[in-house]
C-alpha cells in the first residue's frame, strides 16, 4: 500500500518532514505486516497548487504540509 505526502523539498522543514516519514515508515515496515511505500511530491513551495494542479496521483492518500 502507498501513501503519500506533498512537501516544499526546496526548504529545510520540506528536507526534514521527509527524513523523518522516510524513518518513520522504515520502522512501521520493520514492525508489521503490512508494508508501505512513501510517495512524496515536491510542491516548488507552494502546496495548494501543487494539489489542485492534478500533480498528485489519486491513487493514494495525500497529505499537505503548511509551511
């Protein structure tokens, strides 16, 4: 199962939001049954129109950093 996130990777919080999801999900996997794989999207600094734009693929959960 995927899930995924859009993040500003051209910031420093973007930078580490998916150094910790990408440790996070390393541990879940380690830990259960089920495995994930983590879909990031860059947003170029600015989320909702990275969302609106049809950028990010429908075929899994996305979450919206706001910087």
């Amino acid at each position: 199962m995927s899930i995924g996130a859009v993040l500003d990777l051209s910031s420093q919080m973007g930078k580490h939001q998916k150094i910790a999801m990408q440790i996070a999900l390393q541990e879940f996997n380690r830990l259960s049954c089920s495995k994930l794989d983590l879909k990031i999207k860059n947003s170029h600094r600015n989320s909702a129109n990275a969302v609106a734009s049809g950028n990010v693929s429908v075929h899994f959960p996305t979450f919206v950093s706001r910087d």
